[in-house]
C-alpha cells in the first residue's frame, strides 16, 4: 500500500537549531501531509503540500516536494523545546478512502 | 472551538465486557475514521465512514464495530474486547475522504484489556 517512510526515525537537536525530516512514498500522489504528535495525544495538521507544488511556508516550517523522487522534506527552522514531538507524513490510500501515515521521525529539542 | 471529542480518555476493562469509545466532531465535516496506534506498526486505519450511514472496513476491522446515525457521531463499539486491542485509539474527521484535506483528530483513547 502506499505509505511515507520517514527518516531519520529520531533526532536530537539544540534549541535555535534547524530541524530537517524526510519522507518517501512509493507510488504516485495527488497531496501530501505533515502531522505532528506530542507524546501520546492526538495528530496535528501542519501543512498540504500538492503535487504541482515544489515547496510551501507554514510560519517556521518550511515544507518541500520532488515528485520524481518520490520524495518530502519538513524543515523546521530556528527549534524550540515545544517542537519536541513526533513528525510523521501521509498520503493517500489507493482507494482515496483513508491517509496512510509513515512510522514518525521522533525530534528531541533541548534548551 | 472545532474539534474532535472522544470519551473516554483512559480505560482499563476487562476481556469481553462490551465498551464503546465515543467521538464527535462540531465541524460538519462529512468524513470520520477510526485509527489505532501501537509502537513499531503506526497507525492503522480500523473503519471509516464517508457520510451518514455509509460506513466500510480500514485494514484491522476485526473484533470492533461502528455506526453513524448522525453526522456529528461515529462510536466505536467493541463487542468482545480482547488483550490485542490494547492500543492508543484516535477517531478523525475531515470535510471530505482523501489527502486534499487535513484531517482533525481527537485527543485519543488509551485502551487496556486485562
């Protein structure tokens, strides 16, 4: 089935450091997403990025797409420790009936 | 505010005491589905439902049931339940199926079956 695979699966950083996570997918998309999870609560929509978009601002994320390489990265800029979390990509399932999540890139900020 | 309320928060029960997990959406939003997170598998989808009525199993329906007579409403029923679903579960809802539209998540469900 279609699905995002995120890499790194974890990450540690420093506060005011930038934050690079990548997904891949295997077969064609219309859109792609990034959600957010802190520790054990429910999944936050950050961004949608279509696929005749290359890239696309959310505030401090920055969010780009290369459809030849079947490929995204989430970039989150200037890290604070509230962005410690988990980041995962989605897309669509084959039957349009469902989002597909990849396993979550887990991002550790300390101050 | 617009969210996704599921009830309850926390359950322990016991094997095959009947439970149901309740969700509700304040959005009009025409599609709800249910998810199941466990460690190393991710989230999987258990059943969805595209509008009223119209309801349809995801990839691991099996031991859990669902209903939506209303739009705003989408429990999820567990007949039987046994160890293996112990899980984190999270109903969504989005305007429409599909990855043209965010989907908005509840705070979760975390389930214990002893």
């Amino acid at each position: 089935s279609q699905q995002g695979e995120e890499d790194p699966q974890a990450l540690s950083i420093q506060e005011g450091e930038n934050a690079t996570m990548n997904c891949s997918y295997k077969t064609s998309i219309n859109n792609l997403q990034w959600y957010r999870q802190n520790s054990g609560r429910g999944l936050v929509h950050l961004i949608l990025i279509r696929s005749n978009e290359r890239e696309k601002h959310s505030g401090r994320l920055r969010v780009t797409l290369d459809t030849s390489k079947k490929s995204s990265s989430l970039l989150i800029t200037a890290s604070r420790a509230a962005d410690t979390a988990s980041y995962f990509c989605a897309t669509d399932n084959q039957a349009g009936t469902a989002l597909i999540f990849g396993k979550g890139t887990t991002l550790s900020v300390s101050s | 505010e617009a969210q996704v309320t599921q009830n309850p928060r926390y359950l322990i029960t016991v094997t095959g005491k009947k439970l149901t997990v309740t969700c509700s959406q304040n959005m009009n939003h025409e599609y709800m589905s249910w998810y199941r997170q466990d460690p190393g598998l991710g989230l999987r989808q258990i059943y969805y439902s595209m509008n009223v009525e119209v309801t349809d199993k995801g990839d691991v329906p099996e031991g859990y049931k669902v209903s939506r007579k209303e739009k705003r409403n989408f429990p999820l029923i567990l007949e039987s339940p046994s160890p293996n679903q112990t899980s984190l579960y999270f109903c969504a809802s989005s305007l429409r199926a599909g990855a043209n539209y965010g989907y908005t998540f509840g705070s979760g469900t975390r389930l214990t079956v002893v």
